[in-house]
C-alpha cells in the first residue's frame, strides 16, 4: 500500500470514527453525566496518543521535523481540546426554564 492509499485509508477510518462518536454523543443528548464521562475519555484519548505514540513517532531529520511543523501550520496548528469554563456552565444553570416557560427564578416573585 502506497502513502496515498495509506492517507485515504485513514481518511475513511477517521470520517468513520467521526460519526461513530457522533452518533454515541447524540444517544446520550439529555444525559449531561454520559456526555461527560464521553469528553473525557475523548479528552484521555487525546494525551495517551500524543504522549505514547505522537512523541515517540517525531521525526529526527530537521526536513521532514520541518515538513510536519509546516503542516501542522497549514493544517489547523495544533490538535486542542477545549474544556468549558465553569462560568458558562453556571450561567446556563442560573437561568433555568420552568415547565410554563418562564425562568424558574421568575414564578416565585408574583
């Protein structure tokens, strides 16, 4: 198998992996403690790979180190997990809805 095949591969098995977690993420779309427990075992996933397989897998040739740094810029940069701040997670919960529609906080002051 030759790098182009081996890149369309990995495309597909991506693009598959993709919709795999999309798919888990959405049947669980209400359940906040599954979603969670989701991101972080993306977010674990993420540091086993590039501490145990990415590190070891850098190139020691400076063309090809600088071929990757060049794709890495030209690409996106850097892969990066981002974790909610726990500010925007309070704010959605201060406002929360009653059954009627109104903010719970509101029914309360009539």
């Amino acid at each position: 198998m030759n790098l182009e095949e081996e890149s369309g591969d990995l495309l597909v098995k991506l693009q598959t992996l993709k919709a795999d977690i999309g798919a888990l993420a959405k049947s669980y779309e209400e359940d906040s403690l599954a979603l969670l427990a989701l991101l972080r075992t993306l977010e674990q996933s993420h540091r086993d790979i590039r501490e145990n397989l990415f590190q070891g897998s850098l190139p020691r040739n400076r063309r090809v180190f600088y071929a990757l740094l060049k794709d890495i810029e030209e690409s996106g940069g850097w892969p990066y997990i981002e974790r909610m701040k726990l500010r925007t997670i309070l704010e959605s919960f201060s406002k929360p809805e009653a059954s009627n529609g109104e903010p719970e906080s509101d029914r309360y002051l009539d």
